[in-house]
C-alpha cells in the first residue's frame, strides 16, 4: 500500500506536531515530551510526521498485509576509532522474531537503530520485502518502535498516546480512537484509556508504548530492550505477552536485549554478537547446545571448561570417564592423533553423587567438596571444589587437599537434600556428546 509523506516543512512544528489540517481533539505534546516520542509514535522526531492519508482497509486489527523480510547487508558504522559494526550480515525471515543479543558495546543497538532509520550505517545496504531503504529517511520506512524508556507524552491519555501517531498521518479522530481502543483492548488496558502516564505502572506504560507502535500497522517491529526497567514477575508476564502479541499478528520483528532469558525464550532465533560481528544466528536451543565459538559457549548460559584429551579423534577423555566429542561449530572431531583440548559442560549435564551413596570402587569422577548451595525451585545449584581424579584405593578424604577447580552442577532440587556446603561428592558426568575446543591458553 503506497501512502503518501508529510508536507512542507513550515506544515509541521518544531517539535513534530502538525499545524495544518489536524484535529485538535486531544492536548497537544508540551516542551517536556521524552526524547524519542514522536519518533516511537511512527513519526521523524526531528523532521516532523511519517506518513500521512487515511489508514482505509488497514484499519482493522490483523488486516496487514504480507510479512516481509529483512537484510542487513555487511553493514559497518564506525564513530572514530570506535567501530559498532564491522562487516554485520543478518536475514530475517518474513514474520520472524529475532532476538540480538551480546554484551554492552557490541553493536546491537547500532544495527537496530540502523534499521529504524536513525544511524546511517557507513557501507552495507539495509533491505526490507526486498527493497533496498538504506538511504530512505526514519519517518518513511513505516516502522514501530518501542523503546527501554517507553517515552510516553505525560500530558496524554493512553489513549491519546496511542492514536498519537495515527493523528500524525491525518487519519479522523473517530477511526484513530476506535483503532486505539482495540489495540488498548489487544494488550490488556481497555479499562486504562482515559489514564495519564504517571497514573500507570511501569508496565501498562509499556504496553502503551507497545499499542501505539502497532497502531500504525507497521511492516516490521522495532523492541530496543523495552522490558530491562521493569521488575523480574513484571518482566517476565510482559515477555510473554509480547510473543503472543507478536505471533498472533505475524510481524517481522527485531529484538534487542542483553538478557539471556529474553532472547532464549522469546526469539525464533537468537544471534549472539561481538565487537559488531555476528557470531552465531540459530533457534535458541542450538544457541544453547551446539554453540558455533568459544565466546557463544561463555557468552549464552553457563559452561564449565574441564581438561581433557581426545583418543581416536570423536572420543575425549575427561574426569576418567570417556565420551563422544564434538568439536565448537558441529565440526567432527579431527581424527588424528590425541591432543589436549578444553571440554565444555552445561551444569545440567554434571552428575554429584555423595561419597556415601557413590557405587562401590567407582574408578571413574573426580573427588570433590561441594562449596556453595543455591536454592532455585525445581532445580538446586551446586558450586563444586574439585580434588583430582579418583582411582582404586584412592583416599576419600578432602579437607587439606589442594581445590584444582570449581565445577557448577545443577541438579533436581529433590536430589539434593544430602547435598550441604563441606559435603564429600563424587562428580561424573552424564553419558552424552561434549563440546571441545583447544585449551583457552593457546
């Protein structure tokens, strides 16, 4: 659907509000507006309006057209010496969730905004349905957004709020109110609309924000860390709610965060940066299993890194015991001849047995002396001192005994009752394949 753009410039306020030909049925933004509110409302925070003219036939919730996809073609935007993005590929697949997610500094925010409009990436094409925007202004790329601060107008209703960027496009004041009332309805605050900002809770703030970015039935959907101010119950009904939201209307949707949490449960992918590149882009259980590097491994979870050797190329032994390796990026291990290699264990996969419980001459663990109990509901974490190998005859005695390393194990909370800090385990590993990569020394 071709829609046509804003005016002239003296058709518009400094601040981004039209003067010429709006209904002036709801107060208009003060001078203390958030940075960012027009813009997120789907118009150019700077420049004025987007798109303007009747929203017609796209009215009707659900009543979009086709998803498109996205492209991120070799992007790359420096400030000085400092580079965001080098070299940053990523697809998108038409009504795809895809989280990025990485450290502070890495460059996510950089390629979203890119996206949005709102940087200039310095070489590299953007493309969406197959159109190349990289040059096409923010208020015309037909965008919602919604940001960490919500940047809600303060002197505006919910509803207003949300029908803030409709009114930006000129539609009537009686479709953009019933359009802003379904999408109140849509995300739970149908009883809400005549409420002001400060009259709501960190969360119905962003589910307006979240409303009005939908209100102007963007092509793709814009979520810069929008939950990392609210509380952790808040935060996690929200999330939950938003991939509903968001499979339910099929959007294309980029998503920004540094939690793990968020973009594991809530992605269709999940792609781990750094230092501005794309380390791994996979289904969030490959993320977790299969990490492509090192850093992933680090990065995504929590991994311990045990000593080992390969024998015969596919097999590693580690803590006595040996199991089928798998070499970082689902390579086979070579099959050449044995080397020391550094095995990565998820705390899921290590067994802690009591010594009074542990089988009779068991030849294979590592002694070890549990150190901290953590209570986490269905699952208990256990951090673990290991004191070397055990072997027949070997001394069960640990307290004096030099620690050669901490090993994190979680466990069924219900198996754990025997499990107290200064206890005496015996520590093995579950019978399945163990990532390996060379030793971190190297």
């Amino acid at each position: 659907m071709s829609e046509t753009v804003a005016g002239p410039a003296d058709d518009v306020r400094t601040d981004g509000v039209p003067t010429d030909g709006v209904p002036t049925d709801a107060p208009q933004p003060d001078d203390s507006v958030p940075a960012g509110a027009v813009a997120a409302a789907g118009g150019d925070a700077l420049a004025g309006t987007g798109p303007r003219g009747e929203v017609g036939a796209r009215t009707a919730i659900g009543s979009r057209g086709e998803a498109v996809g996205i492209e991120l073609r070799e992007l790359r935007r420096a400030y000085g010496e400092v580079t965001a993005l080098d070299g940053l590929s990523v697809t998108i697949n038409p009504g795809e969730l895809v989280a990025l997610l990485g450290p502070s500094g890495c460059g996510k925010t950089t390629a979203l905004r890119a996206l949005a409009g709102f940087e200039r990436p310095d070489s590299g094409q953007i493309l969406v349905g197959g159109d190349d925007i990289t040059a096409v202004p923010a208020n015309r790329r037909d965008m919602g957004m919604v940001f960490q601060a919500y940047s809600l107008f303060p002197n505006l209703t919910a509803l207003d709020n949300v029908a803030f960027g409709l009114r930006l496009r000129r539609v009537n004041a009686r479709t953009r109110r019933r359009r802003a009332a379904e999408l109140l309805e849509l995300v739970g605050l149908g009883h809400a609309g005549r409420r002001y900002p400060h009259e709501l809770s960190g969360g119905q703030q962003q589910r307006v924000a979240l409303a009005r970015a939908l209100a102007i039935e963007p092509r793709v959907l814009l979520l810069d860390e929008p939950l990392s101010a609210l509380d952790a119950q808040v935060r996690a009904s929200l999330r939950d709610e938003i991939r509903a939201l968001q499979t339910r209307l099929g959007i294309t949707t980029l998503f920004v965060t540094h939690d793990q949490e968020e973009a594991l449960s809530l992605a269709d992918r999940v792609g781990v940066m750094r230092a501005g590149r794309l380390e791994q882009l996979a289904a969030p259980e490959v993320v977790y299993a299969w990490p492509a590097t090192p850093f992933v491994a680090q990065f995504v979870g929590t991994v311990n890194r045990l000593p080992g050797r390969t024998v015969g190329g596919d097999l590693v032994e580690v803590l006595g015991q040996r199991l089928p390796a798998v070499q970082l990026g689902d390579a086979p291990a070579g099959a050449a001849a044995t080397a020391d290699v550094e095995v990565l264990v998820r705390p899921e996969a290590v067994v802690v047995t009591a010594r009074t419980t542990a089988p009779a001459g068991a030849s294979t663990g590592a002694l070890g002396q549990v150190r901290q109990r953590t209570f986490r509901g269905a699952v208990t974490r256990l951090r673990v001192d290991l004191v070397g190998p055990t072997a027949p005859d070997a001394p069960v005695e640990v307290d004096g005994r030099p620690a050669a390393r901490t090993i994190v194990a979680d466990i069924a909370t219900a198996q754990a009752s025997g499990l107290a800090p200064g206890s005496e385990v015996l520590v093995t590993l579950a019978e399945r394949p163990v990532l390996v990569s060379e030793p971190a020394d190297r």
